[in-house]
C-alpha cells in the first residue's frame, strides 16, 4: 500500500463507518410502540431499515442458541458498547457533535431507566427492552450476566452517571459474588452457587478495577485480586494451566480443562486491569496462564492451535462430540470461524491478548505465539469455512462458506494492526486492509453493515461495532503510518486533550 491509495483507502473506510453510524442514529432507535426512546434497537433489515418484531431464524441455533440472545424486537446496551464507544471516537475524529451527543443521550436514558432493583442495568444475555411491549424483558429468568462480554466502556458510562455505574458495580460484588472468602462467583446474579465461569470473573475483575481507579478505596483492589486468585490456586503448579470453570468439577470438562475463553477473556481483563491499576499480581497471573497455553496450545506438526487442554498439559484430541454439553468443547483444534457467540473457544481474543501481552511485557514467547495466529489468519481466510465435524456442522454448510460475522472480522483487522504497530511489519497491516476490503464488499448495503454476508439483516450480536471501530482505527493507521509506528500508539491530537485509539478493540 503507498501513497494516494492508502490515503484514498482511509477516506473509503472512515465514510463507511460515518454512513453506518447516520444510519443507526436515524433508523435504529426506538420508533416502534407509544414510547420512543434514544436507545438502538440490535437488530435492523439492511433494506426497510426496520427493526423486525419477530426476526427470522437464520443462524439463531448455532450463533446463539438461545432465541432471547439476539434481542428480538429489542435493544440491550451492553451489545452496543463497541458501537457506542466508536461513535465518541468518530466525533474527536471528524469534529462532529451530533454521533457522540447521541451515544451520551442513550447511556444516560439507559442508566437512569433500564435498571433493576438491586440497582443491575437491564442488559446482557438474558436481558433486554422489548421497543414494541415498551418493557423490559428477557428470557431464563431475566438475570443479569455479564459472559463473553468484556468491554464494557466504564469510563464512558461514568462521566455520564458515575452514581449509576457505582451501584451497578457494587451489586455485581454483592450478587455475583457468591464467596466473599475465596472469590468464587456466579455468571447470574443469584447470590448462590453456579457458573464460575473466568471469562464472567474476569469482566468483574475489571468491573473492580475500574472503581478502584475512580474512588481509591483499596477495597476494590482487594476484591479484584481476590477473584484473580480464585483460579490461580486452581491451577496445576507444575503446568499453569487452571480449569475454566472450576466449581463444575472434574466430571465436567470445563471443570477439569484448559481452554481459551481463558487466554482470550480471562487474560486479557486482568492486562486491561493492570494497564489500569500497575497491580503486577494480576499481571503476573496472566503471564504465567498465557505462557503455558504458548507452551502447550501450539501444535507444531500441523500449525494450529489445541482448542482444549488437560491440566497436565496434554491435548484433547478431537473429533468432537456433535449431541450434549460435551459438544461444547473445542476438542481437537481451534475452529476460527466457528459461529457460536458463547462457549468455549475464541482464537481471535487469544490472539489480541498475546499481541496486548506483547505490548506490556516485551516477552518473545508472546510475540511469536501472536505471529502464529497470524499466520492462520493469512493462510485460512474466513472463506474457508469453519469446521464441519462439530455440533454446528450444518453452518458450516449452509453459511460459512459465505464469510464470517462481524465481529470476527473487526477483532482479525484490529489484531493484524496491533501486531503491525508492534513488529513494523508491513505485511499484517496489507492483510488487515484486505480482510477490510473483504468485510465491506460482503457485508456492506446502503450505509449498514450486515451482522452476516448471509443475513438481511444488521444485528449488534454479531459484533458490528468492533468492525466499525477496527475500520477507525485502520483509517488513521493509513493516513500517517510513520507516526503510528514511532509511537507505538494511534493518537490523534496531541497536547493535554490527546486521544489515543486503544489498539486491543476492547
């Protein structure tokens, strides 16, 4: 890329991304029912602009298995985080007022009226406001969970309603929290024993940080480092790998493997919360899990990465299982474009994390471990497919072959420039271009991404809002490459107001 060409590509991206975010501003609020609010619907028809009341099928069984997890009829602000945060972004970019006077104005409804009484904003993967019933709703009891979900934008949310988002965060200590002794947790807020999931511990993790940051009470520390240690003195000492949900015990393969919503999810929250707070312990943890998945996950023979590993280190070989909870784990090697939203494998993530752990720590091991991702990104393109000896196999055969979702492809471009940024390897960034030039020629239609090259329809589920942001963050990579490299970091105005472009897209 040279020249005029990156420059005009750069132009091409940032008018694609104001074009979708005019679109959803003007189309995809609540106008349905007798009240109007200024949230976004999740789910919008590419040509009527509508938000469907009762949407098709499609992938539903495999992408999320649950009906209730796309938001039907609705909208849920935790979907919408990434969106919300590249909207504030759009506006430091283009000077512009109007996108991030917009994303104020929902949070601050949001908070201030999607709440429940424990003080819980009425979002997540149970949860969500039904825009024609006018009422809040949701599914498998309306609980609140925070799972697969890491980036959530506190900083946003607490310059609009700090009060808010402080009560939000101590009911997540008080109900989810299940052991306040050993940091054991539920992913719902029961206040009893459930899904110690690490991926939910770790949203929590950085839930306490982030508050740590703000008060300065200690507690929040204490807390966070508590939770953080619930699955280090899990591990297996002689390998450093932990059980991704421990409480399941070792009849269960969550209880008793080692799998990458840890590397992915895990991690990556506690080297967001040591970024925040400089607390090395969690730092420290994150290392050592992400340093034996690099010894143990990478299968040299073949090139790819072990999807599920024994505490001892050994791989759980495939094939997988196609009937029962067993089919959820990753069994044999990781499957890139797999479609489910939840379970248990997430390449993507795993790679961001190692590029991001890179960043912080300058460790090799970390750095190769991220080429390696790489170089199965460059070398099984989404058009591939995903595998098709899986629960999922008719995706597989009915949609894959199509491309992937967005969000798949927004965390692949972001992960390539972050690799590109760290290595000055001109190589990542040709690739991530391609993999944008290829995301909006299949997903793109007048001014609205679609969530699928498949679907008719835009659906925050499928992760919009990373590819929109991961299209910002190429467009100003593109624009002064030089500056980006020197810095080792995206900014875009200097002096005491700068703003930097976070490149982990988180």
């Amino acid at each position: 890329l040279e020249g005029n060409h990156m420059f005009n590509n750069a132009e091409n991206y940032l008018v694609c991304v104001q074009e979708c975010l005019d679109v959803l501003v003007e189309y995809g609020t609540d106008r349905y029912g007798p009240k109007h609010l200024p949230i976004l619907v999740s789910i919008l028809d590419v040509e009527s602009r509508d938000c469907p009341q009762n949407p098709k099928p499609l992938d539903e069984q495999w992408r999320v298995q649950r009906r209730g997890r796309r938001n039907p009829a609705g909208a849920n602000m935790l979907m919408d985080m990434s969106t919300l945060k590249t909207m504030r972004l759009m506006s430091c970019l283009t000077g512009n007022s109007h996108t991030v006077e917009f994303a104020h104005q929902y949070m601050d409804y949001y908070m201030r009226h999607l709440v429940d009484q424990k003080g819980l904003f009425w979002w997540g993967w149970h949860r969500h406001y039904d825009v024609y019933k006018d009422e809040m709703d949701g599914h498998g009891g309306n609980v609140h969970e925070l799972h697969a979900m890491n980036c959530i934008v506190w900083d946003a949310l607490w310059e609009i309603n700090p009060e808010a988002v402080q009560k939000e965060i101590e009911a997540i200590w008080q109900w989810h929290v299940i052991d306040k002794d050993t940091g054991e947790i539920d992913r719902h807020d029961s206040g009893k024993q459930g899904c110690d999931f690490s991926m939910s511990s770790g949203a929590f993790i950085y839930a306490f940080t982030f508050m740590h940051s703000r008060t300065g009470d200690k507690i929040w520390q204490d807390r966070a480092r508590l939770l953080a240690t619930y699955y280090w003195n899990r591990r297996n000492q002689a390998t450093d790998l932990c059980p991704d949900r421990p409480n399941a015990g070792s009849d269960r393969f969550d209880g008793s493997h080692f799998v990458t919503a840890i590397v992915g999810l895990h991690c990556h929250a506690l080297l967001k919360s040591y970024h925040l707070s400089g607390d090395r312990l969690l730092r420290d943890y994150a290392i050592a899990y992400l340093a034996a998945y690099a010894k143990f996950g990478f299968d040299h023979e073949s090139g790819k990465f072990w999807g599920s590993l024994n505490l001892d280190g050994s791989p759980v070989y495939g094939p997988r299982i196609k009937e029962g909870y067993a089919s959820q784990e990753p069994r044999g090697h990781l499957d890139f474009w797999g479609p489910y939203v939840c379970g248990y494998q997430y390449p993507i993530y795993a790679a961001q994390a190692y590029t991001y752990a890179y960043h912080l720590t300058e460790e090799e091991e970390f750095l190769t471990t991220a080429k390696r991702f790489a170089a199965y990104l460059r070398n099984h393109p989404p058009a591939q497919g995903c595998l098709e000896e899986s629960w999922y196999q008719d995706y597989a055969l009915q949609y894959s072959k199509h491309g992937t979702y967005a969000g798949k492809n927004g965390r692949s471009i972001s992960f390539l420039i972050h690799l590109y940024v760290m290595t000055q390897d001109a190589e990542y960034l040709d690739l991530a271009s391609d993999m944008a030039d290829e995301a909006i020629s299949k997903l793109y239609h007048q001014g609205l991404f679609r969530g699928h090259p498949a679907k008719p329809y835009y659906e925050a589920t499928d992760g919009v809002g990373f590819l929109l942001y991961a299209l910002l963050q190429l467009s100003q990579v593109l624009k002064n490459p030089q500056d980006v490299l020197a810095k080792r970091e995206i900014v875009l105005n200097q002096g005491k107001q700068k703003t930097i472009i976070d490149l982990d897209n988180w």
